[in-house]
C-alpha cells in the first residue's frame, strides 16, 4: 500500500548559484562525501548532478510526511546528510537512510525513487510504501 507521496523540482541555475557561494557550507551540510564524489565523477555539469540529489531528499521528506499524516513529525531536526542518493551496479537510483532518519523511519517501509532532469530544472519523486 502506498504510504505516502513526495515530489520536489529545483531550479539549476538558482542551485548552481546557492553552490558557488564560498561563504556557505550548504554543500558540506546537506550532502554525504560519496554523493559530492559521484556529482564529479561522472560526465556533464556537477551542480546538475547535486540539484537532482538535492530534489530526492525534498521529496523524501514530503513523502515522509505525507505517510505520518494525523501524526507528529517524527523528528525534531533533520540531517540531510542521512538521506543519501545512491545507485546500483546498472545506475538505477535509490535512497538509504542512516542514523535517527533510518530509526525514524521504522521497520516496514520500501522507498522507491526516480530522478529526472531537463534543461533548467532537475526534479525526483519519491513513493514510501508500506509493506506489512
């Protein structure tokens, strides 16, 4: 059954910008050291690459939400950092949740994720499914 639905767009430029501003550790706080590595590691513009993980996250968190409604958030403060963007062997997305996210979560939930990006804008939706 699904639990909950989350969608989230981002505007590149917009993003590239916030990126670029040497006064902000927003990359250090929002993004895990592999997802910084696998924005440079492959081909085409990093910031892309970071504004579609960036929208997986949001959309996570919509999806989460919408899952606990009637309920009170399940957390007081959030670290993106412990929701990570990563693929499989063929570079298929997914999300893994670490840390107090992943305790929060709770057990009997599937995460399902896809990715998108074009032109200007990158967007990711999420589905949390309820599997017991």
């Amino acid at each position: 059954m699904i639990a909950g639905i989350g969608l989230d767009l981002v505007d590149v430029a917009a993003f590239r910008d916030q990126l670029a501003d040497a006064a902000s550790a927003f990359a250090d706080g929002t993004f895990t050291p592999a997802e910084r590595a696998a924005a440079t590691q492959g081909p085409g513009d990093p910031a892309l690459h970071l504004a579609v993980r960036f929208a997986a996250k949001e959309a996570f968190v919509k999806a989460w939400s919408t899952a606990r409604r009637g309920h009170p958030p399940a957390l007081a403060t959030l670290d993106l950092r412990e929701i990570e963007v990563v693929r499989d062997p063929w570079g298929r997305p997914g999300l893994h949740v670490h840390g107090q996210v992943r305790a929060a979560l709770g057990a009997g939930l599937r995460l399902h994720l896809s990715l998108s990006h074009d032109g200007p804008c990158a967007g990711a939706m999420v589905i949390v499914e309820e599997t017991t």
